[in-house]
C-alpha cells in the first residue's frame, strides 16, 4: 500500500498536543447539519477544534453548489491549502459536500494533493474514509448509499437550538435544480430514530428543534405503513404529533416545505400543537403559471395563494418566509412581474431572492433562452427593493406586542444584550445578562422594528 500521508499517530508530537481539524461550511442548514455531525466524529477521533484553519492538520471544506460558479470557488480555495499541504505534508485536505459530490474524480485530478473527496451521504461514514486515508490511500467516495442511521453524537454551535435530519435527499426533478443529483433519492429516517434524537436533545438542554429535508413533505414516501383507514402512516404530520411531547424540548420547526405536497392536514397540526412555532418557509419561485410548469414544480400560483390563505385562516399572525428565483430562462418582464405581484400580495416575512444560474446536469441549463446577466441583476434589485418594504411593513405589527422570545446567545456587537428569535423566527435583540438568560423563553415587549429584526425590553420575572 503506498504511503501518501504517514501522519496518523504522529509520533513527533507530544502526548499532550491534540491533533488539530477545521471545518468550513458553505449551502444550507442540511449541510451545516453533516458539518456538526462530522465534527462530532473527528472529536471523538481525538481530534479538537482549531479556529484557524491553517493551523489545523485535518481541513474539511464542506462545500454548496446551487448556484454560480461553485466548483470555481473550491478550487481558488483549494489552491492557499494545497501550497500550504506541499510544506507540511502531513496536512490531510477534504473536499465534502455537494460539489464534492458532482465533481467526484476531477477535483483529484485537478487538486492531487487532496486526500478524500466525499458526497453528502457519506457524511456519517468520516470516520471510516478518513482511517483509510491515513492508511496511504487517496479517497473518493460520492458512490450512492444508504445512509448510516446517526450514531454520530454531532458537535453543534449552539447550545439551544439544534437541527435534526428527517428525509435525506430529493426525489423532484425541478429544472433548475442541482440537489437530487448531488443528494440522491429520498431517505426518511424511522420515527423512532428521529424521536429518540430529540429526547437525547432534550436531555442535554436543548430547547428548540428544527426538522430538516429539502422537500420536508415528502417524509416517510419511503417508509412502510398506512393507517386503517388506508393513509399513509408516516407523514410529516403524523411525525409532528408523535414527537411533540419530547420533555425539554420547548417549541419545534420545520424546513422546507413544498407547496405542491403541503396538506391542510399539516396546518391543523401547527395550529394545535403548541411547540410548532407559527412559522412557514414556502419556497414558490415564481409568481407565473407558465415558468412553474417549466420549472416543473407542480403548482400554479393560485394553489400558493390558497395555501397561504389556509395558514392564516387558522394562524392569523403566522409568519411565511420563501425563496424566489428571478430571470428564469425564457422569462419575460411580463412573467416578473407576476412574481413582483405575488410578493405584493402575500407581504413576506423574508423572502430569499436569487437569479437563475445553470447547473451542470439540469434541464433548464441547456435551454436555449438563457437572460443576460444585466436583466438578472435588475429584476433582483427590483425584487429585492420590494422585498425589504414588505418586510418593514409586516415588522410593523409587532411593535408594543409582548413577543415570546427563547435567548440564544449574546449580541455580538453589544455584549450588554441578549439575541434571541420569537416563534415567528424574527431576531430580537433586549438588554440582559447572558449567563442568566441563555436557553430561557422570556416574553419581550418590542420597542423597536426594523425589517428583519426587532428590538425591546424583557418584561419577565427572571429579566
Ligand atoms: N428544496 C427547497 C429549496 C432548495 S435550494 C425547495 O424545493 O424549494 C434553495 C433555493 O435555492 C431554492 O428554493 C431556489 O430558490 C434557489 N435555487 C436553487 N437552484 C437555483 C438555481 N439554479 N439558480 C438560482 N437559484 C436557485
Ligand atoms: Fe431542488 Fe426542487 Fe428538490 Fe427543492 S424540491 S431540492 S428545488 S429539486
Ligand atoms: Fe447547497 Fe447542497 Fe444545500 S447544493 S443548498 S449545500 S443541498
């Protein structure tokens, strides 16, 4: 076996020198998620968190690729630490992630001094890839599989609030989209794994969960089961239910949702459980009926629209986030304007704005009406200009409100205050001390409202 990286133990340190690892986190909370549960691994490796990475001798870069130029990204990246690599040879360099997964091979080919390029589902096996590099061998790992159920005990950032995976992967073909390829086919987790996470969770202090999948509606297609009545046993709904009593754990969300497999079923649920906070992320992407089709999504903007209306039938105040794409391919200022009429009219919490990019292997990629980027820079700039006015507006009507607020941490830029969200997921900032606040749900009355965060006083006992 040849014998690439002789760095594991390394005998010329002291016993005392723990071996150092860096993680770096691009994408979203799915990948935040398999960064927390990979630095779990690594600490009970032995290994201990270094805050500079280039002290650490084992760097991960655990990488997104959903838009622009991703893979450009990770190479100028890859670049400081392959120099750094050549001076220290015993430096271990990992590619994770979803670029990780759709670049495979070349990432070697193109960066050899890289030790393991490895996919998303490969993320509980660290441990396993890692021993196999440090046996001399240079490793790929992006082959499809089931994933390990968590044994992993994950080191997470905060203390409070903790993210839980529900569903792996995505079985949609939006075309647009590079997540099915790079994160395979739907992998829901037991109920019983799921639950017992979160009573772990509670045990140790946990205080809000949020339950991950990129098309959380999905949970539970691929599990066995239907109820008497011949319905599907294990749904997202079902799930929130069997879980809701976890002792410790306060309130729990929920991400993402998909408007074409949203149920009424689902709001009753959120309506009567008085941990789901009233929050919904309910990406529509596009405010035309025409660029849904093509962008195969499976709803017209009517159904949005009645989806939302349902939500606020039964939770008048609740708060509704989403993602929108501006200049999909063939899009006209007509059908942009369709979305800046939807933004209008629903008057979203955040709404989270980006335009279209082409991602390798995906349709709409290769289609011929690509925009310009000068028209994809001014329709963001006039969506978001929109977005923040409605933000501001919807802020307004928490001013002089008495908010629930759980304390997360301090602010970091004034250490005399406390941050913290309410159930609709706003930030909110109040002066406080916070050793004795943090992990606590206090209620604040707003003093202050800015688009996307608010400020006010505590108005509990413990303030
Ligand atoms: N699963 C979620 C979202 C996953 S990706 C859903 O179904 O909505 C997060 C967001 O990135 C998407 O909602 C979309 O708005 C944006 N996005 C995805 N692919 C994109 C692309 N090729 N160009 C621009 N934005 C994209
Ligand atoms: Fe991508 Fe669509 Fe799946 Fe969301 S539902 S991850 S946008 S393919
Ligand atoms: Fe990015 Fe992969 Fe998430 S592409 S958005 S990190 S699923």
């Amino acid at each position: 076996m040849k014998s690439v990286n002789t760095t594991f133990p390394n005998e010329k340190l002291p016993m005392t020198t723990k071996r150092q690892y860096h993680i770096i986190t691009f994408g979203c909370q799915m990948n935040k998620a398999d960064s927390e549960r990979m630095a779990g691994i690594l600490e009970d490796m032995g290994f201990e968190w270094s805050e500079d990475q280039y002290d650490a001798d084992v760097v991960i870069c655990n990488t997104c690729s959903i838009r622009d130029n991703a893979e450009q990204k990770v190479y100028s990246y890859l670049g400081r630490q392959a120099r750094r690599k050549r001076q220290k040879p015993d430096l271990t360099l990992v590619i994770a992630g979803c670029v990780a997964q759709q670049e495979g091979e070349t990432l070697l080919r193109r960066v050899p001094e890289l030790d393991l390029v490895m996919g998303p589902q490969h993320a509980n096996r660290l441990q396993d890839l890692l021993d196999q590099v440090f046996d001399g061998s240079q490793v790929v790992a992006t082959e499809p599989v089931q994933i390990m159920e968590d044994i992993t005990k994950p080191r997470r950032d905060s203390k409070v609030t903790a993210w839980v995976n529900i569903i792996y992967g995505c079985n949609e073909r939006c075309t647009y989209c590079v997540v099915p390829s790079v994160r395979g086919v739907e992998q829901s987790r037991t109920p019983q794994a799921i639950r017992a996470e979160m009573e772990e969770l509670g045990r140790q202090g946990y205080k809000e969960i949020t339950l991950l999948g990129q098309n959380i509606d999905a949970y539970g297609r691929d599990l066995p089961g239907l109820t008497p009545e011949g319905r599907r046993e294990n749904t997202l709904t079902d799930l929130l239910y069997y879980v809701h009593d976890v002792p410790g754990i306060e309130r729990i969300r929920f991400a993402t949702s998909h408007p074409r497999y949203f149920t009424e079923r689902l709001i009753k649920a959120c309506a009567e459980l008085p941990k789901v906070c009233e929050h919904f992320h309910i990406p529509f992407q596009s405010g035309d009926n025409e660029i849904l089709k093509r962008m195969a999504r499976g709803y017209t903007h009517e159904k949005y629209r009645r989806i939302i209306d349902q939500i606020r039938e039964y939770m008048p105040d609740a708060s509704i986030t989403a993602d929108a794409i501006v200049a999909f391919p063939g899009e006209t200022e007509e059908q942009f304007q369709k979305t800046m009429q939807l933004t209008e009219d629903i008057s979203f919490d955040l709404l989270n704005t980006a335009a279209y990019s082409p991602r390798p292997n995906t349709p709409a990629a290769e289609w011929s009406e690509q925009l310009s980027e000068e028209v994809k820079s001014d329709r963001l700039q006039r969506l978001n200009h929109l977005v923040n006015i409605k933000a501001a507006e919807r802020s307004q009507r928490y001013m002089g409100r008495i908010e629930e607020v759980l304390v997360e941490d301090e602010n970091p830029k004034d250490r005399n205050q406390v941050m913290g969200r309410t159930r609709g997921n706003r930030l909110t900032f109040f002066a406080g001390d916070i050793k004795e606040l943090k992990g606590k749900v206090v209620q604040v009355k707003i003093t202050v409202v800015r688009a996307f965060s608010l400020t006010g006083e505590c108005v509990s006992d413990c303030c």
